[in-house]
C-alpha cells in the first residue's frame, strides 16, 4: 500500500508541476512522462530499503536493542529475507512500467523530430535550443537517428540498459530452482548488484529530462501561450521562446545510505571472519550428519539461534548458516551438519570424516563463524507449559533448548518457569535419529536419576517407513526399549492425532498459558494453527509461534 | 563451481526472455511505434520461445522440479526428438530468434536477454548438457521372483506345539534333532 500511495503522489507532481507543462506538450499531451516519472521515484525508494534487510550484522544489533523496548519489534526483523524479496518483486515491477513509459516518451519525442510541421507544437519546441544546445527540450535532437541509437548514445539510456540486464540477470539465478541446486551461481551472479547501484546513480547524470527553467516560465506560460506558439519571441506577443534545462540527478540522496551501511556490513563480515576459531571436537555421527565443537573468544549465544560458517580450505567465498545445537551454559558451541552437497562433503572430508583414526588437532581445517543471528526461541521460557514441535531436520533448534533448560533446572538449580514440556518430533525416516537419539537417551538418564521424569514428556513419531522396517518393528514390539532409538519412551508410527493432544493438554493444565513452537513444513504450521485456536477456551490458552529457518 | 547444470540457469533466462520479448513486442504494436512489423515479429518469437522453454529438463543428477502443467509442452518438445534434445540447436537457434529485435527499440531488451540465455546454453552444450523429458514414471512391480509360482510341497519342519512353547522361555530345552535333513546333501 506504501508503494501505491508513492506511486500516485509522484505522478500528480509531475503533472500539476509547472515546470513541466511544456514537456508534456512535447509528447503531445500524453502523460507518458509522469508514467516514467511516478516509477522513478518509486524505484528510489524501494532501491534504499532493498539493501537494509540483507545487513544481518546491523539486524542483529537492532535486535538486540529492540528486544529491550518491544518483542514483536524484534520479531519482524527476523522476517528480513521475505521482506528483501517483496522489494525485490516491487523494483522488477516498476522498472517494467519505467520502461514501457519511456518506450512511448522516445516515441513521441521522434514523432516530434520527424513531423517537420511548424504548425504541430512538438516540432516547435523541438527546434528550440537547436543553436545553442543548452536550453533544448527534445532529447532527440535530429531527425536522422532512431530511438535505439538514442538509447545507446545517452548516459541514461546505456546506464538503462546495463542496469536492467543486470536485475534481469539476479533475478533468474535467484529463482527457487537455482538457488536451492546452485547455490555458487545465485551467490556470484548476485553480486551484480553492485553493477546494478553504480549504473542507478549514474543514470540521472545526462539530465535527459528537462523542464521550463524558472526564469523561462515567467516570460512564458504555458496555460496562456501553449496555443500561440508561433508568436513565440515575436514582438507584440508577451510569450518569449521558453528555455529548457535539465533536472539534477537525484537517485543518490536515495541510495548512499544504505550502501554505505551495507559496506559497513561486509566490513564487519570480514573482520569476524578473521577472528580465530578453534574446532575442539568432531563427532560423526551414523546419519551422515557432522557435528562441530568449537570454542571462540567472546562468543555469546542464546538459544536456539544460528551461525554462518566458511571453511576458507573449501570454498574461499561460500557462508552456510547452521542451527546451534548446543546451550549457551556449555562451554563450547556446536553445529550439527548434514551432509548433503560439495561443501558438506568436502567439509567432512577436511575433517578427517573418511579417515578411521583420530585427527590430530593442528590438522583440522581453519574455520570463521558469523553470528549468532537471532530467531524467536527464547520465548519458550516464558511459558509454564510448552508444545515443541519439529519435523524431521527442524528438530535442531530444539535440541539445543532442551539441553539449555535442562541445564537451567538441574545443574544451576534455578527456579524455572517453564514446569513442563511436551516434545513432539516428526521424522519420515530412521535414520536422521541417531544423533537426537542420544540427546534424549541422555536427558531420559539423568531425568530418571533426578526422579524428575515428569519434567519432559516426548513423543517420537515416524511417518514413513519400508516393509522390510515394519516388520522388525512388529517383532520387537514387546521389548524395553525402543528398537529404533533406543529410548524408554516407544516410537509412535504415522501422524500424531492433534486434536487428541491439544485436548489431553488442556485438561492436564487448566488456567495456563501454553505456548506452541513449530519448525517445520507450512503445512503443519497452518494445522497446529488451528487446533491452537479451537482449543483455546474457557482457560486454557494456546498461543502459537513459529520459527522461519 | 561444482556440479552445475547451467542448462537450469539458462531455462530460467530463456523463459524470462521469451516473456520480456512478448511484452515488448505487444507495447510496440499496441502503441503503433514506427516499426512495428519488428514487434509483431517479437510477439510470436516471444510465444515460441516461451512454449519451448516452458518445460524444464529433467536433472542429471538429483530430483527435477516441474512446473506446472508441463506435461503437454513437454510432449511436444519431444516429438522433435534431437533438434530440442541437443543445447546447441537450442543455443544457434536463440541468437538466430534475437536477431530481429535489435532493430526496434521495445524489443531490444529481449534480444539482448534472449542473447545472453543463448550464450548460457552454449555453455551447457559444451559441457555436454541436454535436455531429458520428464515423463511421469510408470511403477514398475518387480516380475513375480520364479519361486512363488512352486509353493513348497512339504510343510517346514516345525517342532510340535509343545515344544514350540517351551522355546519363550528356555532356550536349552528348545533345542531338538530336525527329522529331516536341511543341508543340500
């Protein structure tokens, strides 16, 4: 709705402004020129707010300072990625009615060179300024040329369509498709945006629109001498020839800004990427999945959040963001990485991974974190009673907060606010669980020792499996432990029963707030939605949350 | 850069080529700019590009995305059996198609577009890309194994229910002589 307005109020400027009523004449009273103009002005100002979400470092510390004043302030900021899109979309659309406008301005602009009629206005003000070349109007200033080579032969015009082919280019790498196979050719082509700001500022440098000088338009003016046009400068008439000049090149004001917060941004990169980084430990894991200890000097976390980290050994340029598994009581900070593509496998293999005796310590490779960036996890502590739920690979947030509130309440025996979780995770295949598996073995253990087994209630449930599978599992039914992980607590086969839940919640604790974590899939989120809303009454509420990795 | 198949990239360019090239040739007929005979000629290379470039190839390696409803363009792009399959076709063909919109200003931009997604498909094609329909894949049961069409004869030799029942709980005493032998003698 913002842009609309813009878009609107630009377009009135530019026809009431009486500087250019002369030039509208030009194009023969079309109002192709406020047609270029209102997407112009719109373009400054999506092309100033594109650069700002993708500043993460900047984020990060509003973040923090916001989260002081307000919650849902810092919320939105999480959103920066879908909101760098939408400008993105809004720049594309613009640029598409920019061009078609001034496809028809350059149109009209030679009609008026080529229609050599001193009777037809727009070949009048052509010939204005012919001598002196300053104070023309018609950018066009012959009739032996044709649209495209004007286009060619002006700032504006080359800057154009540098600019263009290079949005054109970032935005078809950026498509889903791309970006999730190839991520190295969305990564570099993107970077074409540098091109694309530098070719922006400068594409206002030729002045090509021009206007009536202010001086011009006391001697001259339009709503009295637009129709005497061929007594311009003559004696008696009080219409002298109007005098034209161009407009000052204003994109900058818009942009300077936010580029040099994004520098600012890349600088900062740099410098913590520099920052030492030290691999403590390294634990592969059956599922093909790589976990990371390390330590770092002043790094602090929260839970729940993620890190970017470069291997420069494997790729010079390449950052890929991870969850932390680990609690920011530990003493060190973990990643869990699964290995899915070049930059996992060569990861693993710098590791030491496919060697089968142990790594000597000055032999793992050099890595450089960036972070932590912040998402909405530490909400779950503000709750007496929590739902998380996470599907498959979106269960590794979680993980590092139930290790942070286990530590809170046993090890430093504070008082904690939440009483009571309730862990669901939804997983479409065995093998993924291994490493989690662990975790909850761990937790089941000491929980028992505690005689705190109240504390955590979890419900492992797998929602694909082969026959081969199901058969083992209907063998082993009757057995202590679950076949599959090991755990006391059994793994319950195909989707949970949601309603079932809620209901089961809701009766168990009346007159709380329960508050619902998800990170997993759309789809689920809009289910669990639901059932939050309908099972919200009387005194029980279910409020909802969902993390956006 | 790893496994690329720029073969995607350029699919991606292409369409959005073909699109900028229909769109500018509509402005240049709609608004009869002088020649327009240029941008009527864009609209119909425009369609044309956008109908060949419209199903995606399938991957060569991992899973391929379609889009949607591309079963029917992709049936027709592969009745022309090598001239689509090979990139290079594809790659003279598109700086052949961009040609004429150089010389209209409207359609200038799909040409160099359209120009730029050629020059991506000539690099597939050297590196020995090209295009595999994605047809949906027929579930083949595997052929009934030779064995089930004999079902055994002789039933398996079973201990008799007592037994059998004593096998939960003492291993030991489970243990009996198989009357008959069970190696291939």
């Amino acid at each position: 709705w913002a842009q609309c307005m813009k878009f609107s109020q630009s377009q009135e400027k530019y026809l009431i402004y009486g500087k250019y009523k002369i030039t509208l004449y030009l194009l023969d009273l079309f109002e192709s020129l406020s047609w270029a103009r209102a997407p112009a002005a719109c373009l400054n100002f999506n092309c100033m707010l594109i650069l700002l979400p993708v500043c993460r470092n900047l984020l990060s510390f509003l973040r923090g300072s916001i989260q002081f004043c307000s919650r849902t302030a810092a919320r939105q900021l999480d959103r920066n990625l879908t909101f760098h899109k939408l400008v993105a979309y809004m720049i594309a659309f613009h640029t598409a009615v920019h061009i078609i406008a001034h496809l028809f301005n350059f149109e009209f602009f030679m009609d008026a060179q080529l229609n050599r009629n001193s009777s037809f206005l727009p070949f009048v003000l052509s010939e204005i300024g012919t001598d002196d070349n300053a104070s023309f109007l018609n950018p066009i200033r012959s009739n032996e040329t044709n649209p495209t080579i004007v286009m060619f032969t002006t700032i504006a015009g080359v800057t154009g369509v540098v600019i263009t082919l290079a949005l054109i280019l970032i935005i078809t790498s950026s498509m889903e498709v791309i970006r999730r196979s190839y991520f190295e050719v969305f990564w570099y082509t993107h970077h074409l945006f540098i091109i694309f700001f530098i070719g922006l500022v400068f594409h206002g440098y030729g002045r090509i629109v021009r206007g009536q000088t202010a001086g011009s338009q006391q001697t001259n003016k339009p709503h009295l001498c637009a129709d005497r046009f061929e007594d311009w400068g003559k004696n008696e008439s009080d219409c002298a020839v109007p005098e034209f000049a161009g407009n000052p090149p204003g994109t900058w004001k818009w942009v300077l800004g936010p580029m040099i917060l994004y520098v600012c941004e890349r600088l900062v990169r740099i410098y913590r990427s520099h920052q030492k980084v030290v691999i403590t430990k390294v634990v592969m894991h059956p599922s093909k999945t790589l976990e990371l200890q390390m330590r770092k000097k002043g790094f602090h976390m929260e839970v729940g959040q993620y890190v970017f980290i470069q291997c420069p050994s494997v790729s010079r340029h390449e950052w890929h963001p991870f969850t932390l598994t680990s609690a920011p009581e530990e003493d060190y900070f973990s990643a869990h990485i699964r290995i899915v593509g070049d930059w996992t496998q060569a990861l693993y293999e710098a590791c030491g991974g496919d060697k089968t005796e142990t790594q000597e310590a000055w032999k793992l490779p050099k890595v450089a974190i960036d972070g932590p960036f912040g998402t909405a996890s530490e909400d779950v502590f503000r709750y007496e009673v929590v739902m998380l739920v996470g599907a498959g690979i979106g269960v590794t947030p979680f993980a590092s907060i139930l290790k942070s509130v286990w530590y809170k309440r046993i090890q430093n025996n504070q008082e904690v606010f939440t009483k009571k979780i309730y862990f669901y995770w939804l997983c479409p295949e065995t093998e993924a669980f291994e490493w989690f598996a662990d975790l909850l073995q761990s937790l089941e253990r000491q929980m028992a020792e505690k005689d705190v087994a109240n504390f955590l209630s979890y419900n492992i449930y797998l929602t694909r499996w082969k026959e081969t599978e199901a058969a083992h599992f209907r063998v082993h039914h009757e057995a202590e432990n679950d076949p599959i992980t090991g755990l006391k607590q059994k793994t319950l086969y195909g989707k949970p029963n949601w309603d079932n839940e809620f209901t089961n919640i809701a009766s168990k604790h009346p007159g709380t707030k329960v508050g619902v974590f998800l990170c997993g899939p759309p789809q689920l989120g809009k289910s669990l939605e639901k059932q939050c809303l309908s099972h919200t009454e009387g005194d029980v509420k279910f409020i909802f949350n969902k993390e956006n990795f | 850069m790893g496994k690329i198949e720029w073969a995607m990239w350029a699919n991606e360019q292409a369409l959005a080529s073909g699109l900028i090239l229909l769109a500018g040739g509509i402005v240049g007929v709609a608004g009869q700019f002088r020649g327009w005979e240029f941008a009527a000629y864009a609209v119909a290379a425009g369609v044309f590009v956008c109908l060949l470039e419209y199903p995606r190839s399938k991957r060569a390696k991992g899973t391929s995305v379609e889009r949607s409803g591309q079963y029917c363009f992709t049936v027709c792009v592969k009745a022309f059996g090598p001239l689509t399959r090979n990139y290079y076709v594809r790659a003279f063909l598109h700086a052949a198609i961009c040609v004429p919109g150089g010389f209209m200003l409207a359609t200038v931009l799909g040409c160099v577009c359209l120009g730029i997604a050629s020059l991506i498909y000539l690099a597939a094609a050297i590196r020995g890309e090209h295009w595999e329909p994605i047809l949906p894949r027929k579930d083949v049961r595997k052929p009934v194994a030779e064995s089930i069409k004999n079902p055994p004869q002789n039933p398996p030799p079973r201990p008799p229910p007592e037994t059998r029942r004593k096998q939960a709980k003492d291993l030991e005493g489970a243990a009996y002589d198989n009357p008959s032998s069970v190696t291939d003698d």
